[in-house]
C-alpha cells in the first residue's frame, strides 16, 4: 500500500509541476481582452492546475502517516509550501484578467514556481 501511494504522489507531484509551468506561461500576459472573466481554456488549465496539486497533497498525507515520516519535518514543509503554492495560484488566477495588476500576478506565478522547485528540492535532498 505504501509504495502504491508513493509511486501514485511521485506521478502526481510531477504532473504538478508540469501543470504549474503550463498554467505560468498562459498566465503570464493574463487576458488582454479584458473580457468578464477567464476563457474556458484558462479555467480547465487553472482546475486541472489546482485538482492535481490537491492530489499531490492529498496522497502526500497518505505516505506520512503510512510511512515513517510521522516524525520527520519533510512532509510538514511539503505541506506548509502547498499552502503558499496554492495562496500563490489563487493570487494569479484572480489577477488575471486585470492589466492593472500584471506585476502582482508575475509575482505570484514566479513565487508559484520557486515554491514548487523548492519543495522538489526538499524532498529529493531527504532521500539522499
């Protein structure tokens, strides 16, 4: 079961960060039409975006408390970093039609990325 979930949060936490480069790149100019809100092309990315990084979280709290990582800090930095990851997203997603806030959404899609780096970082240094 352990290594089911391992291999399932390893899948998923690649398609995360797959998934936040792609919803970075279409949110970096934002929607210059400044229509009412986001194209139905923006808003599957954003879900899928967010509903992967979900599972990222979601079976990254299975292996914790599976796993022998009850008591180490390395799945507790992962979470803290979902949080701020995911308060990043929303940031990004509602500046996104708003030309008058293209630094704030920048900001947060370049704070989206050096988060998940970090953590993908994090988590490759416990294993050695």
């Amino acid at each position: 079961m352990y290594i089911a979930f391992k291999h399932l949060h390893i899948l998923t936490a690649v398609l995360s960060i797959l998934m936040t480069g792609i919803w970075s790149l279409l949110a970096w100019k934002g929607d210059a039409t400044g229509s009412r809100g986001m194209s139905s092309r923006a808003k599957a990315i954003y879900i899928s975006h967010r509903a992967v990084a979900g599972l990222v979280a979601i079976t990254g709290l299975a292996i914790t408390f599976i796993g022998p990582w009850r008591t180490m800090i390395f799945p507790y930095v992962g979470l803290v970093v979902f949080v701020f990851h995911g308060i990043a997203a929303t940031v990004s997603k509602r500046t996104f039609t708003k030309q008058d806030q293209t630094a704030i959404r920048r900001i947060a899609l370049i704070a989206q990325i050096a988060l998940i780096l970090l953590v993908t970082y994090a988590m490759r240094v416990k294993n050695f």
